[in-house]
C-alpha cells in the first residue's frame, strides 16, 4: 500500500511538471493547454509583467515537483527518512496549491482537491507508514 502511495505522490508531483513544458501544437478546435505559465488572474490584476509570473511559476512548479518527489520516496522508505513525511507533504502540497490558484485551469481542480486532502491527513495525523508494503 505505502507504494501505492508513493506511486500516487509521485505522478501528482509530475503533473506539475507540465507547467515546465512548452504547449503541444493546439489543432483547430481543440482544448486550451491549462498549464500555461504566462495566463494569471495576478499577472492582469495587478498589471505585473508576464516574465515575472513565469519565473515565479517556474520556481513553484520546479519546487512541487522536486519536494513531492522526495515525499513519494520518503512514503517508499527509499533514500529520504521518513520522518520527514509530514513536512514535505505540507511544503510540497503548499506549493502546489499556490501554482495551481495563480496560474488556476478549472481542469485543475482535482490537483487541489488532493492537495486539500493530503494537508487534511497531516493535519489529522495520519502516517502512512503504519501501512504494509
């Protein structure tokens, strides 16, 4: 179960990593790309420069990614202690709630809910460590 986990803390981490990736070509009618970096409602309401709002995208995604990554393998038991489960979960979920609500796609809704979800079972005190492998 805990690699299950790990799996799952895994791709939500990588998911993130769409926002570092250039947009597929967009054929004639087809879906908008949610994971655009230069398309904010902070960068228009406050009138800010589009560079500025991609570096800072850049920085939280790169950010989600890397500290999810290390929680999933703090799940597995794998190179990062454990104990630090709780704390990545937190930062890594923190910063991809900021990435998603400044640069926010209603295709991404399900990222928060889960975001929302895991800072819910830290808080509770959940450790996923009392699972069988």
């Amino acid at each position: 179960m805990k690699l299950v986990l790990a799996a799952f803390l895994a791709a939500h981490a990588l998911i993130h990593a769409s926002y570092l990736t250039p947009a597929p070509l967009r054929t004639a009618g087809g879906p908008e790309w949610p994971f655009e970096l230069t398309r904010s409602w902070l960068v228009t309401a406050l009138q800010l420069d589009p560079a500025l709002a991609r570096m800072l995208g850049i920085g939280l995604a790169g950010s989600t990614v890397a500290i999810l990554v290390a929680a999933a393998l703090a799940t597995a038991g794998w190179i990062v202690p454990s104990q630090l489960w709780p704390a990545l979960i937190v930062a890594g979920s923190a910063c991809s709630l900021l990435t998603l609500a400044l640069f926010f796609h209603p295709w991404l809704q399900l990222g928060v809910g889960i975001d929302i979800a895991l800072l819910w079972a830290v808080l509770a005190g959940w450790q996923p460590f009392a699972l069988g492998t």
